[in-house]
C-alpha cells in the first residue's frame, strides 16, 4: 500500500466512497447523504496507488472547523487509515489561523476513535439519519 491524503476537487471521487459507506454499508438515505454543504467544503481523499480509498470533509464557520462524511473502504478499515484522515483534518485547521476549535458529530460506536484523537464528547445523543450521534470538540 502507498496511501496519500490530500485536498482534492474531485467531488464526484468523495461522494461515490460516501455512498459507498454510508448509503450502501449503513443504509442512510441518498437524501440525507447528499447535501448543499459539498461546494462550500474542502475535501480531502485518501489515495491507494492511485485509486481512492477515504475521504473527509471539512466546513468552517467563524473559528470553527468541522469534519464530517469521514469514511474509509471496508477494504482499508483497521489501517490506522481513519486516523490519518482526522490528523490531516486537523493539519489543514492548524494552517488557518483564524481556526481555534474543531468540531465533528460522531456515530457513538466511534467516539473511543476520536477521543484516540484528542476529541471530547458533550452534549446529549441525538438522532442523524437513524443513527445515534455525540458531538465533539477539539482545541486547535
């Protein structure tokens, strides 16, 4: 494996592992996969010789950074791949400098995963596209 991470306009890459992971693996909607916010966001891919294997989407309000539609291929999942993709978030957030938090809404199966990443849950669960969700922070 030769895997990169980096920014990409290729949205039509990022959208098809998203509906690969979340619509075909988990059973969200089209719908509520596909929003209005895929213009407005950077996207970064994960690359493995060439073909794409991750991806991560990162918005920005005020001095927030949000990561969101973070997926990984069955194929690359136990890699240390997911990890990457947040600390490559996190590396793109430390590069604006107006950035002072990142926030991110975890699937509550994966909040040991991002805690591993220096996040911190608050808040109550609440419902995203029929799964169980926490939101979480982390200072920049």
């Amino acid at each position: 494996m030769s895997i990169t991470i980096h920014e990409t306009d290729d949205i039509a890459a990022c959208i098809a592992l998203r509906m690969a992971v979340f619509v075909d693996e988990q059973g969200i909607s089209v719908e509520e996969e596909i929003d209005d916010l895929d213009d407005a966001a950077v996207h970064l891919i994960a690359m493995d010789d060439g073909r794409p294997v991750g991806t991560a989407r990162l918005l920005f309000s005020g001095e927030t950074g949000k990561i969101g539609r973070v997926c990984v291929l069955q194929s690359h999942r136990g890699t240390g791949l997911g990890a990457e993709l947040i600390e490559a978030s996190i590396a793109y957030f430390r590069s604006r400098k107006n950035l002072k938090r990142a926030y991110l809404s975890a699937q509550v199966y994966a909040i040991p995963f991002y805690e591993k990443a220096g996040f911190a849950a608050y808040g109550a669960p609440y419902d995203d596209a029929g799964i169980p969700h926490r939101d979480m922070e982390r200072v920049l």
